[in-house]
C-alpha cells in the first residue's frame, strides 16, 4: 500500500541561498530565515541549527537515480611491461615532492622529479608499457607540467585517453590526442582521410594534415589546397604551418597563391615558408631588394660596406611579406632593411659583395652604425635558411673578446646561430665559450645543446664550477647551472667530481658559508649522476657516457 503524506514544515523555495546571504553578510545586518528547532534563539545560533536542518534535508532528500553504465575495459597495451626495478623507480619518482626550503638550500638529495622527464625519456626509447597502477599519480604530475605531458602521454599509451575520459583532471590527455585517441587513417585510406578531413574537428584535421604531410608531403599540399578557399582565417594560418615538415619547391606554387591571402598572418607565414626556399621567386625578389641596399664602398683607405634603407614600403612588398608598421620605438627604414635582408637567400651576399666568403663578409666594417642591424638580419637568416656556413661566420670563435662574435648581437642570437650546427660542432663551441668567458654568460647558449653534453663540454662546465669555487664565488649564483648539470652532465663525469666533495679553505673576501654550499652542491650531482646511471640500467639501457 503507497502512503503519501505532505512534508512538515516545508522550506520555502531558496531557504538555501538565504541562509548563505545571511551568513555571507552577517546576522547583525540580516536576519536568518526562521526554521526547524532554532526558532527563537540567538540569531548566530538559530542561522547554524537552521543550516544543519537544511543540509540534512537536502542530502536526505535526494531521489534516487539509475545506476551509470559501467565503463567499457580499458583498451590493452602490448607493449612489454617494465622491469621490476624500474617499475620500483618509477613510483619513487612520481612520489617525490622535494623542494628548496625556506633558506634557499636543496641538501645534498637529488631532485627527483626533475629527473622523471629523463626517465621518460629512456622508457619510451625502450617501448616499455607504463604500469596500470601508476598511471593516476603519472596523470596528476602531467596535468601540473606541461613540459612532462607528450612524453607522459606516450608513455601511458591508450590507457590515458580511457582516464581522462573518466576524470576531468585529466582532460589535457583528451586535447592531446586528437580524435579522443583514434587512430589515424592511413594516407592510401582515400575515403576514411577524405571524410576526417571534410567532417573531423579542427585538431583531428590538424593531426591528419601533420601525419600525411610527414609521410607524403605532396599528398598533404594537395588535400589542403582541395578546401584552402573556403577554411577560416585561423584555421589557414595553422594548416600553413604544417607546410614546414618537408618544405621544397613544389610547395611554391601553393605558397605563391597563399601571398594573396585576405590575412596578413598568412601572407606573412607564407611569405617567410617562401624564403626559406633559396630557388624561389620570392627569394629572388627579396635578393634584388636586399642587394640594393648594401654595397661595397671602395674609395676609402679599407673596403667598407654602405647601407641604404628603403625610403618606402610598396605595395609590392608588402604582398611578400615586409610588416610596413615597425613597433614601437623602431625606426621604419631600419625595420624594412631588416626584413628584406633576412629574407633574401644568403647566397646573394658573395656575388653582390665581390666573391667574398662568408667569414670575410661579417669582418668587413659597416658605415654608419648599420652594422647591428644589418649582422642582426643576416644572423635570422641564416637561422631560417639552416645555413651552417653563415652561422659559423656570425659566431665567430668562442675565445673572441666581444661578445661572443662579429655578428651576434645578443645571447639569444648566438643560441639560435647554434642550433643550425650539428650537436657536436654546437658541444665544442660551447665548451670554447665557456673557457674563454665563463658560466655566467653560457646559461642560455648551455639550453640548445644536446643531453647528455658531450665530454669536451662537461669538462669545460665541471672546470667552470671548480674555477668559481676556489674562487670564492658568490655559489647561489652558478644554482641555475648546477641545475642542468645534475640533468645533463653525463654520468659518466661523476668519478671527476670526487675531488671536489670536501668544503673548501674560503678565501677571505668569500661569501660567508660558501665553502659549505659548494661541497653540498658537489654532493648532490654526485649522487644525482650516479642515480641517473642506475636509472639507465634498471630500464636495460646502458649509462650515456
């Protein structure tokens, strides 16, 4: 038999944001709404018992509901499972919660989680399967570093798309991989690639058109040039970028096309993906241009090289991609020569300028305090052009007295002028730099090269540290390189770095305490370098050496 009955003493419709308002604005200047058995006491004691009252009615209250559908299994890995010591290791990692106390100091243990992108690293190598039990605590430390999530994500594999699925912390998984974790079709999968591209969500296109331009480069060109006219501004400008993977000179006629685009962003993408093309006319325009601007003067007591800016931007070469506003506080003149320049394949410059080499290019004295602008131009030329020839000459010897070279006018040059070599020509430079210049200046131009360093530039760090410590040097200062060296000194440097263990005799004019925080910091890349070598082999690969 169904009894219904009324309820008692029913709340009136939004008891629950009033008593909210009242406590939010306190009794004193609103009364609470007068319910269940706090009627008629104090007003703070009445708005408590009121809430308690209303906080079991509304959990008591609750219909309830269908049970949810039990999720689908989790998809399965067939990658081989982890060695049990790594496995170990890895949930040692993923636990770690170090960090730098109130005074500054680290102690001598290593940094754990600075190492996990390391290990990663060596596990995905290695195509080891990540344990389903660490999987949460490898999801949570990926949703705090964006730095961790692609290697994080791949080593998860499939299993991370399932979680995320359940939990929204975890959605960067889901926006990582696109198609929630489908794969892909094919390139020769004609009518699965045309309805992906035709009917997909922006980051499957996007995710199709990279993997079919890294496989069959024409192919890609060909798919995007099918739907380019009627595709959104934004969307051109990203679909252009994936050009860059396999950029030859059958791309140029579709790049040529795209120089006429409604959109100053793509015109400009496409005009700078056209002069990293040498043979382009594009590049040919922008030599004539460029050419025109420099010459040789003659009638001086040294050959000297004089600079004359554009007086104008045309139309025409703002359809190849010279910005005719210069930002603020730049001279236009300077900044169209600078465009032009940067533009204009390097091969120009030693037939405009007498057969002259490279290196004996940048050496020639420039009128006029041209030559910062123009040595800043072709150093983002030679960056974009991939020119290992001209990046030598720009740099010139680590041991010179300037700054570094004839041509590189800031940190930030010379790294991207490194980046251009190959990773032991970059090593050795470096190594050069450092010896001549010291730590000081090296931070910056230390994050381009490859991990772990090579010897010639993990001696050159090792001999730095050492230098500064008998020195006395202030240490808080060399932390940030102390840092990288723990993460990418080669293990292998670990049994030169015993000697250096002991606190030190401090000079007099020394920081207070150096001595110690020297020997702890020695301490902690010891260990940390020997850690790094065990890591190597729990996972089956041998220690970089």
């Amino acid at each position: 038999m169904n009894r219904t009955s009324a309820p008692v003493d029913a709340p009136a419709p939004g008891a629950w944001e009033d008593l909210v308002t009242a406590a939010l604005l306190g009794t004193d200047r609103r009364t609470p709404p007068a319910s269940g058995p706090g009627r008629g006491r104090e007003a703070p004691v009445a708005l408590l018992d009121a809430a308690a009252t209303e906080t079991v009615r509304r959990r008591a209250g609750l219909r309830p509901a269908r049970a949810a559908r039990r999720p689908e299994p989790a998809p399965a890995d067939p990658r081989p499972a982890l060695p049990a010591a790594a496995a170990h290791r890895l949930t040692m990692l993923l636990a770690d919660r170090s960090g730098v106390g109130g005074g500054g100091r680290r102690g001598t243990a290593p940094d754990l989680m600075e190492l996990l992108p390391q290990w990663l690293a060596v596990a995905n190598s290695r195509g080891f399967a990540a344990p389903p039990q660490a999987l949460p605590a490898l999801l949570d430390a990926a949703r705090g570093r964006t730095d961790l999530r692609p290697a994080a994500l791949t080593f998860a594999g499939p299993r991370a798309v399932w979680l995320a699925r359940l939990n929204p912390d975890w959605r960067f998984a889901l926006r990582a991989t696109p198609g929630g974790g489908a794969a892909l079709p094919a390139p020769e999968e004609a009518d699965r690639v045309g309805q992906l591209w035709q009917e997909g969500l922006f980051a499957e296109r996007v995710a199709l058109l990279s993997e079919i331009r890294a496989r069959e480069p024409e192919a890609a060109r060909e798919l995007l040039a099918a739907t380019w006219a009627t595709e959104r501004a934004e969307d051109r400008l990203m679909f252009l970028d994936s050009l860059r993977t396999g950029l030859g000179p059958r791309d140029e006629d579709f790049l040529e096309q795209a120089l006429a685009d409604r959109s100053r962003n793509v015109r400009a993408t496409a005009a700078e993906l056209l002069s990293a093309l040498p043979g382009s006319a594009l590049a040919a325009r922008m030599a004539v241009r460029a050419g025109a601007c420099v010459a040789v003067d003659h009638m001086r007591a040294e050959p000297m090289l004089t600079v004359e800016a554009p007086h104008e931007c045309d139309a025409n070469m703002e359809r190849d991609g010279v910005v005719a506003k210069a930002p603020a506080g730049r001279g236009e003149r300077s900044w169209w020569f600078g465009q032009l320049v940067e533009a204009a394949p390097l091969a120009t410059w030693s037939g405009r300028l007498a057969g002259r080499t490279p290196r004996e290019i940048v050496t020639l004295p420039v009128a006029d305090d041209w030559q910062g602008e123009l040595h800043a131009a072709w150093c983002r030329a030679a960056v974009r052009q991939r020119n290992a020839e001209w990046a030598w000459a720009l740099l010139g010897v680590p041991s010179a007295p300037e700054a570094g070279g004839p041509g590189a006018v800031s940190l930030a040059e010379r790294a991207k002028l490194l980046g251009t070599l190959s990773a032991g020509e970059r090593a050795e430079w470096v190594a050069g730099f450092i010896a001549a210049h010291g730590l000081s200046e090296a931070f910056q131009l230390l994050g381009v090269c490859a991990v772990p360093w090579a010897e010639p530039l993990g001696r050159a760090v090792v001999d730095a540290l050492n230098i500064a410590r008998d020195a006395g040097s202030y240490p808080w200062s060399f932390s940030g390189v102390m840092g990288l060296a723990e993460r990418c000194l080669a293990p292998a440097e670990a049994s030169r770095l015993d000697g250096l263990l002991a606190i030190p005799d401090e000079p007099e004019d020394a920081s207070p305490g150096a001595g110690g925080y020297w020997a702890e910091a020695f301490q902690r890349l010891v260990t940390t370098l020997r850690l790094r070598a065990v890591m190597a082999e729990e996972l089956g690969a041998a220690a970089p050496r």
